[in-house]
C-alpha cells in the first residue's frame, strides 16, 4: 500500500510536470492523483500507522465516551481526511478571496495608481522594480497575495506574455524570499512563530540578509540576460471607460488595504486567515455596490464582485486542491516522517539536513516539510553548551534556517510553492518552460543565501 501510494505520486508528478506533451491538463491529473492517494490508503491499509497511532487512541477513547461504540480503521482515516481538508480548504478559500479582490480592483484599472508611476519600459529596471516590490511587499502580505497582486501588476506593464514568464518567474522567486523572513510572509514562518520556535524579531533579524542575497543573484544574472524594452498592452494605456480617477483610488485602496489587513485581523482575532480575506472581499464587495448603486445594472454588473468571481481561475484552485490532498496522503502514510528521519540519520549536520529539506520543499509542500520537522526536534529550552542542542533553542540556528530554506526552495520548480502554483494558473506557464529557463537562477540564489546564512551564524555563533 505505501508503495502503492508512492508510485501513483510519482506518476502523477510526472504527468503534471509534462502536461503539454501529453496533452492533458495538470488540474485533471493533480485530482486524480490525490484522489487515487487516498483511496489506495484507505482500501489497503489494515493497520494504524506508527506515527498516527496516538491520534487513534485518543480519538477512539472520545468516541466510545460520546457515542459508546470502537471505531473502525476507515472511520479513522475519514476523521483524518477531514482533518487535511479544514487546512486545505482554509488554503483555498484564501485564494479565492484574493483572487476576487485583485479582479475587482483591476475591474476598476485600480492598478494603475501604480502602473502610471512606473514610466521606464526597459526590462532589466522593471524587473528590479517589479523584484523588490514584491520582496517587500510579501513580507507585509504573504507570498501568496503578493504572487496574484504582482501577476496583475505584470499584465498592465507587458504585452508579450513569454516576456511575462520571465517576470512571472521572479515573482515567485521574490514572493518566497520575502516570506521566508516575515512572521506572517509564509504558511512555515507563520508555523514555526505560533509554534514559539521562532521570535517576529528574531527571524526578521537573523534571516533578512540570506533572503535578500536569494533574490539579488538572479536578478542580477537576468540583468545581463534580458534585453530591449517592454510593448505595454493597448488597454494600459487607456482610461477605463465609465470608471471615474475617485472610483478607481477608492477600489485601489479599499483592494490593497483588504489584503494588508489579514495580518492584523489573524493577529487579533488569532482566526485563520481566510476569515481575514472573506471579511475583506466582504467589504470590498458592499463598498462596490453602494458606489455603482445609481448605475444602470448592465453598467453597474462589470465592476461587481459577483462578476470578478466568474473570473476566477477554478482550474488552478483544484489543481492546488489535488496536490494538497497528494502530499497529505503522503503525510499519512508516513513517507514523509520516514524521509525526515532518513535525513538526520544520514546527515547529520544541522545546515545539510536544512538545505536538503529546502531542495526537497521543491518537489513536496512545504507545509508538511517543516510540520515533520517541527514534530522530529524539540525546542531546546536553554542554552546547554552542547553543539547539536543548542542549535534548536528558540530563535536557534536550525530554526531560523528551516524557515529560509523551506521557504525559498519552493522557488526552485513552479509547484513547489503557493506562489509559483498560483502563477502558473494565472500565467498558463508551464512546468518544462519554467524548469529550462527560471529553476537554475532560483536555485543559484537559494544556494546563494544559505551560504550567506552559514558564514553569518559562523561570525556570530563561532
């Protein structure tokens, strides 16, 4: 069975990655994939996993307690399944309330407060401008918001959508190495900060430095690469019709401010976040239909939320659905806690076993990457002396390090990571094209910044 799950896994990969050779698309099989994961779990196994064997206890004894009757293996697994699904559909539903509110904001040509003050056409300064906006503004935001905002941004200032795909592909580089520094920048950081591994000073301070050098060697390679200037598209440069300069700087704001007041919300409420983004759709959705309300409905209907949610890319939602639900079987089944525990066994070395985790956040999501780790290691509680202990102190070495590794290796192949999955939806890119042409320069800058990183802690912690 755990074979099984495996090879489907690996099939599966392998006709995402080669989707337009074999002409079918990457959401069909990332669905099947996942569905296929889970059924060959449930059908095949005839015992609880090790690692989940507590997990049954514990929910077998409140069963029998309420309900007075033993649970059974499938019922577990369906317990378990519903377990994935509340994280994944938290993931979801976060991306379609951004998705929404980037759509309503560029229904209004909201972007173009932006847009209109960015005057050069010569490509490497747009990507420079395109690439520390997005550093920055992913750390305030998340690489995902971040990702869909700046693909919108992208569409008003070029044309050519193969000259867009490099832009698209520093996006992502520059969306995962601005998470991977903030507290709230990615669903790791976020992890390791609630969990009390990490400090917001702490990983702000120590991982900013290996974060920015990720982003700068490739831009710096792609300034020697990329030449000419940008065609803008015809509608950039045109006033929106029926959309007054007013309406458009309240969408804009109402639009940006929505997305940068999910941290907030999160931090005071201490709700998901995807609660944070469907109260901001919310009110961008009211504020909308109370400033068209005197328009005629045919007039009012093209800048309403309802139409930007016929907008919505539903394939790169279920494409993400089926991955997520894949590498949560894999979870289950333990593949990943036998992998974690394979890389400490042969390792050993606390910076290899981070970079090898941060290669393999690539191929697998992060999110349960780094939940294995968190479950392998305990946070040492103080300072011991001991070398290896003392690396996983809070705000310690392997920490910090997990945090920048497993956050910007996704960067590395398109679908290993939020950012890169929500670009290759919106963008069309595929999984070969970004493979020849953006992985080398992410995987420069990733090694990069972990260089950094390890000489940094070398002079501090000698």
């Amino acid at each position: 069975m755990e074979i099984a799950i495996l090879i489907v896994f690996i099939l599966g990969y392998i006709a995402i990655a080669t989707e337009h050779s074999i002409k079918i698309d990457k959401a069909a099989t990332a669905l099947l994939t996942g569905v296929l994961c889970w059924s060959i779990l449930v059908v095949g196994a005839h015992a609880v996993p090790d690692h989940l064997s507590v997990y049954f206890q514990q929910l077998g004894d409140f069963l029998k307690i309420s309900e007075g009757a033993d649970m059974t293996l499938p019922e577990f697994f369906d317990h378990r399944l519903l377990h994935h699904l509340q994280e994944i559909a938290g993931i979801l539903l976060f991306l379609m309330g951004a998705m929404t509110i980037v759509e309503v904001v560029d229904a209004h040509e909201g972007f173009r407060v932006i847009t209109d003050r960015i005057t050069s056409k010569n490509k490497v300064k747009l990507l420079w401008i395109l690439g520390i906006i997005t550093f920055f503004l992913s750390a305030a935001l998340d690489n995902l918001t971040t990702a869909i905002v700046m693909v919108s941004l992208a569409r008003k200032l070029i044309d050519d959508q193969k000259t867009r795909w490099f832009f698209g592909g520093v996006i992502i580089i520059a969306a995962n190495a601005g998470g991977a520094w903030s507290p709230i920048g990615d669903v790791t950081t976020t992890m390791l900060w609630i969990g009390k591994q990490i400090t917001s000073v702490g990983i702000m301070k120590e991982v900013f430095l290996a974060s920015l050098v990720n982003l700068l060697l490739p831009l710096i390679i792609l300034t020697f690469v990329m030449k000419g200037d940008v065609e803008r598209p015809v509608a950039a440069e045109k006033s929106g019709a029926g959309i007054s300069a007013r309406e458009r700087g309240v969408a804009f704001v109402l639009g940006v401010g929505g997305l940068l007041f999910v941290p907030v919300f999160k931090s005071i409420t201490h709700l998901p976040p995807f609660m944070g983004i469907m109260l901001s759709l919310g009110i961008v959705w009211l504020a909308t239909e109370i400033m068209h309300g005197k328009k005629v409905d045919e007039e009012k209907s093209k800048y309403s939320a309802l139409h930007a949610l016929r907008k919505i890319d539903m394939p790169s939602v279920l494409f993400f659905l089926g991955i997520l639900l894949a590498v949560s079987a894999l979870q289950e089944v333990g593949h990943l806690r036998t992998l974690a525990e394979g890389l400490k066994d042969s390792l050993g070395n606390v910076y290899a076993i981070n970079i090898a985790i941060g290669l393999l956040s690539a191929v697998i999501d992060n999110v349960p990457l780094v939940a294995a780790s968190m479950n392998m290691y305990e946070i040492t509680p103080a300072l011991t002396g001991d070398v290896w202990s003392d690396m996983f102190v809070q705000d310690g070495p392997f920490w910090h390090f997990l945090a920048y590794t497993a956050g910007t290796g996704g960067s590395i192949l398109i679908i290993g990571s939020a950012a890169g999955v929500a670009v290759m939806g919106l963008e069309k890119i595929s999984f070969m094209w970004y493979l020849k042409n953006v992985s080398l320069w992410a995987l420069i800058g990733y090694f990069g910044g972990a260089a950094v990183y390890i000489i940094e802690m070398m002079i501090l912690h000698p």
